[in-house]
C-alpha cells in the first residue's frame, strides 16, 4: 500500500497552532490565555533548536542530490512552507497579544509597558532598579574590528544592541551589546500605581531607558533587541561506556552549537543586520525579523498585581483516594489488589509514599526504577538515596541522553550514587524511555513482588499539570516480567544480544511491541470480516511510525472503526478512502494530555492497554519502551470512562482534516457541552466519594 503520510514538521506545528488558539479564545481566563502564549513560544523555540536543524539540513540534502529519499521524505518546498507557517502564526502571536490581551489587562487596571514610551513618573523607580539590581550583571562590550573572545552570543539569551555615537563626534556611529540578564532577575518589574492602575515593566525597557549609564561621554542613538538560536542536536546515540563524561561534555557543546535562528527588531537598520551577520558568522537565511521583545515565552511569569478569579482556572485539588489512606501500608494493598491512579486529578502522593514506603520498610531487600526525568527537587530520588543508605539494595537506570534534561540527571545521578545506589546509565544507541518500578519484599522464605508502571515520568513536579495513568500491581506474571527487563538494562547490550527474552504480558519496545500491537489490530481487522464488531481507540502524543500507520489503514479499509487521540503529531493523514473509517481528534485544554492509552474490541472482552510509548520511529525503533495490559475490568472501566469523555469533548476539542487543519468541534443545537478535561475531574471526584 502507499501509505499516504504528512510531514511531521507541519503537523507539529499545527499542533502548535492549536496551543495558539487557546490564548486567542476568549472563553479561557485572561491569566491562562496569556500562558498559552508563553507556552506556543516556549515549543516554537524548541522547534527552532530540535526539529529546525534537521529540515534545513534535509532540504539541503534533497534540493542537491533530488533523487535521495530518506525515512521522512521531504520535497525542496518543505522549508519554505514551513517557514511561511511560522510566518502566519507570528503574526496571529502578535495580534492576539496587542489586539486582545493587553487591552484585556488594561480593562482590568493593568497596563503592561509594551512598545510605550515610559510616564515620567515612572522613570526614577526604574533608574533606581537599573542601579541597585540589574547593572551589576551587566557586560557589555563594542563591536570593533578586534573581537574580544566574550563576544559570543549565548543560546537563547537576550541583548540589545546599542547604536551610539561619541558626544563631540555625533556622525561617528558605534555599536555595542548589553546582555538582558533575564536568567538572574525577574523578566518583569512591578512600579508604583498611578490612579488605582498598576503598571509592570519589562526587564529590557529597563535597561533601553538607562543604556546612557554604561557609556558616558556617547549619544545613544537606538536600541535593537537580539536573540540567537543554536542547534541542539547533538549526536548522543553512539556513546561509550564512559557515558557520564561524553554527555557533560556534549552539553556543553550543544549551548556552542550552530545558528538555527538569529531573530532581530525589525526596525533594525539593514546596516547594523550586516555587521551582525559578518560579526557573529550569521547567514542570511538565518536571520529571522521580529519585534522589539523576545522569549515571550516568560509571559508565564507575568505578575498578577490586580487579583481575580476570573484571571485563572478554578482551583481542582486533587482527589484522595480514602481506601488508601485509610491502609497502614501501601505495598501490602498493592499485593491484595491492584490500584490505578490518575494524577493531576488524583493525588500524587501516593508514588511519593509507595518510594517513602520501600525505602524505610524492613522487609524490602531491593528496589528497580528506571528515571528517565527527574524533578529538580526529587523526592523519589531523596528517597532511593534513603533505601540505599537504610541497607537496600538499589538499582537506577538514569537515561543521560533525555534532551535538556541531561545536566539535571546526571547531578542526581552522582548524588545517589555517591549514597550508595547503584546507578546504571544509558544504553549505547538507546533510549530507556520506560517508566517502571519494582520493589522485591522478603517475608520468611518468601519474595514478594509489588510493581509501578506508568505512562509519564516519575517527576512530582510535571504531574501537577500532566495528566498520565499510573498502575500498582503485584500481578506474578507482570512483576516477574518486570524483573527480567531490568536484567537485561542492568547488562547495558544491544536488544538483539537477548532475543530469547519472551514477555507474554509486557509489550517491550525492541522486542515485542511493535509485533504485538500489529497482531491486535489484526485480530480486529479479523472480527470485522467475520461479520463480528471491531473498534480501536488510541490516545498518545504523536503519531508517526509508517507501519502502524499503515496497519490503521488497513484496519480502516477492513471497515473497522478507529479513533484516535493525537495530541501534537500525526502524520496520518484523516478524510482520505484509506482513511474513511478513522476519526482523529487533537485536545488541547488546561492541563497537558500525556497519556498513551490503547482499547481494542476484541468481540466484547476488551483488552485495555497503556504506557510511555507513542507510535513514533524513535519510540518504536530507538528506545526501550514498555506498555502494559490492565487486567482488573474495575480499573480498565475507569479508563474506559476517560477516554469516553475525551472522545465526546466538544469545548476544546478539535477534529483533524485532511490537511491537519484544526477544526473546532462546537456543540451542535441541544446538544449539551462536554469539557472532557472538567469531565474527568467531576467524576474522579464521584469515584473519592463512592469509595468512602
């Protein structure tokens, strides 16, 4: 079959869009809407350091030698159709912040200075902030014909670039650059109110309005904001055994690496932009306009001096779940039955106490997790360390190569170790993406096993606002499966060294996942054709791999029902006679849809299945992933339920068309709203109750 795809580039971008378009609904609180703002920046630059470097580069490749095609095909148009995208979406970025939000905050007796001139009164207390606060952490230098070695733009650091000219000579123009030390000090300033209106400043106007104190006896002319983007694409897949240091080493690189973005004011004279070109070895094609103000991506930090509930969403405390806490001891519920839980909806307390538990209990002898992004402050990694140190044996594998995590991973890494936990890094070539846990217990001459295994990272901090599924079991067959995979990470080989490695419950990436999910839509390919029902249901972030894709094609041509999930990208392509009977819908709300999720008919008796993996070709081809089956129909009824409410949200939901385009699915005349995100909570809430 030529399976009709769609560039992965574009399709991420449309998700993108779709984040864009929350900060444009007038539905959203202002506050949110204006982090949705901060997050579409926040992914954009990380668009321009990841994904940005490998289209240029295959571009590149095909527009030179037209006959190559690699594993994503790309045509010599791609980059312009991707770089008119982003244009389109700038501009609607622009419009939504000038035209909407910051009117919106000065109907609310806010006023952000945003391309103002300053009120006098507000002057003094910004010179007096420039003096005391910011100057010290200032560097500024010239731009002269002997380049000094600082003069190196850092990635996605702010400047200004200063146009002066000496007081007795005011034709002799100049350049300089002065950093923005936003990294060290908050990007926005509250001053003093004026008529019951409160005004908040950017750092950079700060520094616009008091550049005259860093060089006495010039004329300031104009400043230019500046912002450079450096490739992040580092080659980490064939690393040594000596990995720890080969990763510090290649980030320190990557903050080295090439321009993928050089983003200047336009109001910037060609003049200057050619300086900076020839100065800092930037290309033209690099070199991106925009406006007077970049990394809008701190708008998340923006102060809130007037307070009002309608600026945010409604508090959602997080569901207790009051069987458990009423249990002296998680891991002896977790081997009576097994437990599912929910977070942000549920409280993530109860991982925290299943790691606090382990670490203290004196009939657990060993302890396997697998950490792939650990939270800054971790406490399961504070308690691993309090396991190790209380006689334990402890098993880590840290994955080193998780992108902009590494520098975090590798100082907890060193730290448990130093306790006394045995860590394990990265798998040459691999990524360990799994998210799973075991804790072995000996009562007398017995070993019990209790399991946790999850669809997102064991980090505290992004389970506040990603919503993800967690499993606690003690079944025989999953644990015992568990262990042998962390066997096989703890020998750091290639999967194909243990082909002999059987997992009858597990779907391991590398080893039976990929074939497994093929032989479930097949099953349901079968039914359908037997005259029997069929339908598939799969939630995940992204939607890549052409083999599976191909499979839900077929799937669909067999005349089976297939909805999907797909949070960012989706490279499959809806409203196409391969396509007929699959429907792809794309939610994009309060918090971050994370969860991978898959149902199959399978004739009535359902099989429910989740984990970290998404049908990407990393995930399928690069990484050690696990899914796992969820066997208690009690707790498989209660995904079953969210999905339902997923697949029913006509607020903020979106349908995807043929071109990816976001359609909004608006609720139709008598019919009633469903909020799938708000859905969920109510009735995690009704499950708190029900269970008292």
């Amino acid at each position: 079959m030529n399976t009709p795809l769609y560039d992965r580039d574009l399709s991420w971008l449309s998700f993108n869009y779709r984040v864009l378009s929350m900060a444009k609904d007038p539905a959203v609180p202002l506050y949110e809407r204006i982090r949705f703002l901060s997050i579409f920046s926040s992914n954009l630059d990380e668009f321009f350091r990841v994904r940005m470097p490998a289209v240029m580069a295959v571009n590149k490749l095909v527009r030179e030698n037209p006959d190559v095609a690699g594993e994503e095909t790309l045509s010599t148009d791609t980059l312009p159709i991707i770089q008119q995208e982003i244009n389109r979406q700038l501009g609607e970025f622009g419009a939504t912040l000038t035209q909407q939000l910051l009117p919106a905050l000065s109907d609310n007796r806010i006023d952000l200075y945003y391309n103002q001139e300053i009120l006098p009164s507000h002057l003094a207390p910004m010179r007096e902030y420039f003096q005391t606060k910011i100057q010290g952490f200032l560097q500024p230098f010239w731009l002269d014909q002997k380049k000094p070695k600082d003069a190196f733009l850092e990635n996605n650091q702010l400047y200004l670039v200063v146009s002066l000219s000496p007081e007795n000579e005011p034709d002799r123009l100049q350049y300089a650059v002065v950093n923005i030390p936003s990294s060290e000090l908050p990007r926005f300033f509250e001053l003093p109110q004026i008529k019951e209106v409160s005004y908040i400043v950017m750092l950079d106007d700060i520094i616009r309005e008091n550049t005259g104190w860093l060089f006495p006896g010039y004329t300031v002319n104009g400043c230019y904001s500046i912002k450079i983007t450096r490739d992040a694409e580092t080659d980490m897949n064939e690393l040594a055994s000596d990995i720890l240091d080969q990763v510090e080493t290649m980030i320190a690189k990557r903050e080295l690496g090439i321009p993928t973005r050089f983003l200047y004011d336009s109001n910037m004279p060609l003049a200057l932009r050619q300086l900076l070109g020839n100065y800092f070895s930037i290309v033209p094609q690099e070199m991106v306009p925009g406006g007077r103000y970049h990394n809008l991506k701190d708008l998340a930090d923006l102060p809130m001096p007037v307070k009002s509930p309608l600026f945010t969403y409604p508090k959602q405390p997080s569901a207790h779940l009051p069987q458990l806490d009423k249990v002296p001891h998680l891991l002896e519920e977790i081997l009576r039955r097994d437990i599912i839980l929910h977070p942000p909806y549920q409280r993530y307390e109860y991982i925290l106490r299943f790691f606090n538990e382990a670490a203290t209990d004196p009939t657990v002898k060993e302890i396997y997790i697998t950490l792939y992004r650990i939270a800054a402050s971790s406490q399961i990694a504070n308690a691993l360390i309090s396991a190790a140190r209380n006689g334990k044996q402890v098993t880590v594998f840290v994955e080193l190569k998780a992108r902009f995590d590494e520098a975090n991973n590798i100082r907890w890494a060193k730290k448990m170790k130093a306790a006394g936990v045995k860590i394990i890094y990265s798998i040459p070539g691999l990524k360990v993406h799994a998210k799973i846990a075991l804790v072995k217990r000996k009562c007398g001459y017995e070993w019990d096993y209790a399991g946790l295994m999850a669809t997102g990272n064991f980090n505290e901090s992004t389970a506040r606002f990603y919503t993800d599924h967690v499993l606690l079991t003690a079944h025989p067959g999953i644990t015992q499966e568990l262990e042998l995979l962390f066997l096989y990470l703890q020998a750091r080989q290639q999967p194909d060294k243990y082909r002999y490695l059987k997992f009858n419950h597990l779907l391991v990436a590398q080893f039976n996942l990929k074939t497994r999910f093929s032989e479930l839509i097949d099953r349901e390919i079968a039914n359908k054709k037997a005259g029997r029902p069929a339908h598939i249901i799969i939630k995940l972030n992204n939607l890549q791999e052409k083999d599976m894709i191909a499979k839900l094609y077929e799937a669909s041509e067999a005349g089976v029902q297939v909805d999907l999930i797909a949070r960012s990208i989706c490279c499959l392509q809806p409203d196409q006679p391969e396509s007929s009977n699959i429907r792809v819908r794309r939610i994009v709300d309060r918090y971050l849809e994370h969860a991978r999720v898959f149902i199959f008919h399978n004739n009535g008796e359902e099989e429910v299945y989740m984990g970290s993996a998404d049908w990407m070709n990393r995930n399928i081809h690069r990484r050690i992933e696990v899914c796992f089956p969820v066997y208690t129909k009690e707790l498989a009824a209660q995904l079953k339920e969210i999905i339902r409410l997923q697949l029913a949200d006509n607020t903020n939901a979106a349908k995807l068309d043929a071109q990816l385009h976001n359609i909004p699915l608006n609720p139709e005349k008598g019919t009633p709203a469903v909020n799938a995100q708000l859905g969920i909570y109510q009735y995690i809430q009704s499950l708190e109750h029900e269970s008292i």
